[in-house]
C-alpha cells in the first residue's frame, strides 16, 4: 500500500513537474513567438482597447492621438494634421498593422517600456496609465513650410541639425492620409489602402529615406571628397581643360556639360559651375575607383542609415569597375568600366541616393566632417509630462577630415556666392551648397532637379542642412536644380534659420 502510494504521489510530481516547465515554455520562451503570429490577434485587441500614448511635434502640435470611439474596438487613431507628418508617423491599424514612428515606438507608445512601467508603479496608488508621449525633432511650421514650398510637384525634403541629427522636416508629395489606413472599419481601411497602392506614385512609400535616385551633380560634393582625400586632387591642382565634353578612356560616348557649356579650371571653378567634364574625369583618371568607393562609403553610400524609422533604404555606389589595364602612355590606368566610373562622378550611372543620405552629405561637411545618426525621436514622456527617456544623439560616419570639411565648406560657399547656387544666398548666415540636374535617361529627355545645402554663422558649424528633389522635370537644359529644388530649399533653410537661430 504504501509502495503505491508512493508511486502516485512520484507519477502526481511529475505531471506538477512537466507541467510547471511547460507553463514556462509558453510564458517564457514561447511567448514573442505567440504574441508575433498573425492569427494571435489577443495581443491587438487588448491594445486597441487601452488608451495609447501621443504624439507630438517639436513645436508642441498634436500629431498623433488615440480617441475613444464607444465599439467593440473601443479606441481608434486619429492624425489631426492629417497628411502632414504621414512620412514620420506612419498609420497605426487593427488589420493593416504599423509603419513609421507608431512602429518604432509602438512599446513606448503602448506603455510596456520597463522605464515607463517603472514610472507607473512610482504613482501606484494613482489613476495614471503607463503609455508614453513621443515627442518628435521634426517641427509643424517646417514641415508646413516644406510641404508649400514644394507645392504639387512630385518630390521630397529632408532638413536636420547637423550638430545633432536631429530630423527637423521630412516631407514627401504625394503621400496619403493615415486617418484612412488607420480606421477601425477594417473594410473602409483596406479599400483606402487598396485606392493608395494602385496610384501609380506609391503614395504610402516615404520617399524621403526609402526611395532611391539619380543624385546628378549633388555627388559632385562626394567625388571631390575623393579626389581631396587621396591627395591626387588640391584647391590649385590639376587645372582640368576648358571643354564642352569630355570622354573617357575606352569609349567613344561624350559626357556633355549642363546645356553645352564650355568649363575647366581648378576644384572651386568647376565645383561652383558643376562642370561634368571635369568632375569625370577626376573620378576617371585623376582620383580612380578605390577612392571614390572609399568615399562615398564614408559618407553613409552602401549602408541603410540607422534613422529610428521602419526599414530605410541604403544608397548605392558601385564598388567593382572589372579588371584594370595600363597604359604605355603612362596615363591613368583604363579600367573595364572606366566610362561607368566617369558617370559615377556626376551621380549617374549605378549611383543612386534618397534624399535623406543627400541631406547627411551636406551635413557632413556643414559638420566638420562628422555626419550625426539621424534620428526623429527627441525624448518619450510618461503621461503626468515627466521625461523618461532622451534620445542620446552619437555620430555615424566620419565622411572626412576636419581640414577637407573646411576645404569643402570653403567650395560649396563658394556656389552660393558666385556659382549654380546663388538663389541660397541668405544674408548674415554663412550658407554652401550644391545643385543638381540628374538625367533619366529617356525619350523625351527628363530630369531630376536637386539642391543641397548647409547653412550656420560664420566659422561656426551648421545649423541646418537641407536636401530637396523635384520629380521628373521636362527636358534637361531649362529646369534646374537651381530654379526648381532651389527655391523649395532656400524657403525651408530661411524658416529653420528663423526658428532655431
């Protein structure tokens, strides 16, 4: 009797046993898993059913919110600024799921952070919640000045704090209304989705950072980077040809200059008359591929950034240009792709860049080289306004020494002062920059049209840089990035000066 009593209680322990490891298994090792299924949809509900924190722009604005909508799903997102920030905030939907901001900081919005949990339990004995406030970098009154400026026509714009990284505007036309996406009739919600995928302009892509083009003569700021860098360029040497085209060894197809113009000199000449002659061939036969690469990789080319943002698109540069021959003439080496080198030197051929990774060029020489990690969260507050988190801003790339920043600096000033990009001129600020008009090759000729900036007091690093695209223009000789992206930045740079200082 008592040996069988025994083996009851021995067979009783262990089912207490396996089970007490199985009930970890599920709580424990199991539960992301579980809670990540898409037909676990417990974990939604009971988040649709709790309040979920805000919102809200640098400048104080309400961009976010959750109301309570009396239903079965009992609170629903609502956008007040409705496509204003869509490119920052993303949507916050039932059955879509999320994108932007409301998923990158769904923990902190949705209040299961330890440091917010732990804020809670601080007030254990009050009524208060543990969903946290998001507070931006990015500013209304820019992202309002961006979105006039740029008007109707297809584009984006990106502005920053070089010091910091800080996202100060990021706008994208045309893009959509979150409210739409986000509504909790999830058959209202799939049709807005659905009419959204079918425009032709993708408008529920944020274009700014995961959106890649030709960055046309933007990159010359990058191949002079190159050229500096290896040593093999200076402010006085070489002097290159005055010209109206050039073309590379191992081809016979010219790259023509902007309207078939006739340019050369020294760096700061062709640099403030963007002459693409020149700007090939230093990338061709003066500086070579090893640095270019070396260059534009510096400079973020190659690597996703790591903006606190859903999946950003990395920028291209081509890193293999085959096999290199030497010349009896003693000239620079002609590799198998030499003539797609000379392109990559002027931001064509297999360069492409979103505008986001243009911005940071800028700011890497408005920043004495140094190119911040972008970011859009500026601090996360727990309901009673009391801050629980700061973003700790860290550099990401140095894309140049200090001197070559204050070189660069020195050329792109030089732009604005007596070259391309004059319409930035901005009187008591010490403003750079650089225009492009990226060709697309096709019948009609079309073109993109760009502009990079930085802008800050004098001998002081910059305030703000800027990047802006205008969208398949018409032809490539009238619209410029000048008289198209310029105006656009010159507004955002003015309104970002005025309210920053």
């Amino acid at each position: 009797m008592k040996r069988q009593i025994k083996a009851l209680g021995l067979v009783i322990l262990l089912c207490y046993l396996a089970l007490f490891l199985k009930l970890n298994q599920v709580q424990v090792l199991e539960a992301q898993s579980l809670s990540d299924r898409p037909d676990n949809t417990r974990q939604l509900q009971r988040d649709f059913n709790q309040p979920r924190g805000d919102i809200v722009s640098a400048d104080q604005q309400l961009v976010a919110t959750s109301v309570d909508v009396h239903a079965p799903l009992r609170y629903q997102r609502r956008y007040p600024t409705r496509d204003l920030f869509s490119a920052v905030t993303g949507y916050y939907s039932f059955t879509l799921g999320s994108d932007g901001v409301e998923r990158s900081y769904n923990e902190e919005l949705a209040g299961r952070t330890a440091s917010l949990r732990l804020h809670r339990l601080s007030g254990f004995f009050s009524d208060s919640s543990s969903e946290g406030n998001v507070v931006l970098t990015v500013r209304q009154d820019l992202q309002q000045t961006a979105k006039d400026a740029l008007g109707d026509r297809p584009g984006s714009v990106v502005a920053l704090d070089p010091r910091t990284g800080a996202i100060l505007a990021m706008w994208s036309n045309p893009t959509f209304d979150p409210n739409a996406v986000s509504n909790n009739d999830t058959k209202a919600a799939k049709a807005a989705k659905d009419l959204y995928e079918q425009a032709a302009a993708n408008p529920m892509l944020p274009k700014a950072y995961r959106e890649r083009y030709f960055p046309g003569s933007t990159f010359k700021v990058v191949t002079a980077t190159a050229g500096l860098t290896s040593g093999k360029v200076t402010t006085t040497t070489p002097e290159f040809p005055v010209v109206t085209s050039y073309t590379p060894p191992g081809t016979s197809h010219a790259i023509s200059n902007f309207d078939g113009m006739a340019c050369g000199g020294t760096l700061f000449t062709v640099l403030a008359r963007s002459c693409n002659s020149s700007f090939a061939q230093m990338a061709a036969e003066v500086t070579g591929p090893d640095p270019m690469v070396a260059a534009a990789e510096a400079a973020g080319f190659n690597q996703a950034p790591p903006i606190d943002l859903p999946r950003p698109a990395a920028s291209a540069y081509p890193t293999d240009f085959g096999k290199v021959t030497q010349r009896p003439d003693g000239k620079a080496p002609v590799y198998e792709s030499t003539a797609m080198l000379a392109l990559t030197g002027i931001g064509q051929g297999d360069v492409r860049s979103t505008p986001l990774q243009m911005a940071l060029v800028a700011a890497g020489v408005g920043n004495r080289g140094e190119i911040m990690t972008p970011h859009v969260m500026a601090e996360i507050k727990a309901r009673d306004g009391e801050v629980v988190q700061r973003y700790r801003t860290s550099p990401w790339k140095e894309s140049m020494t200090p001197e070559i920043a204050a070189t660069l600096r020195e050329g792109m000033i030089g732009v604005v002062t007596g070259g391309t990009a004059q319409i930035m001129q901005t009187p008591g600020w010490e403003v750079g920059a650089k225009t492009g008009t990226a060709q697309l090759g096709v019948k009609p000729p079309r073109s993109h049209g760009w502009m990079i900036a930085f802008a800050g007091p004098p001998g002081e690093p910059a305030h703000v840089a800027v990047a802006v695209i205008v969208q398949d223009l018409p032809g490539v000789g009238d619209e410029t990035g000048g008289t198209t992206a310029g105006p656009v930045a010159k507004a955002v740079l003015d309104k970002a000066l005025a309210v920053l200082g």
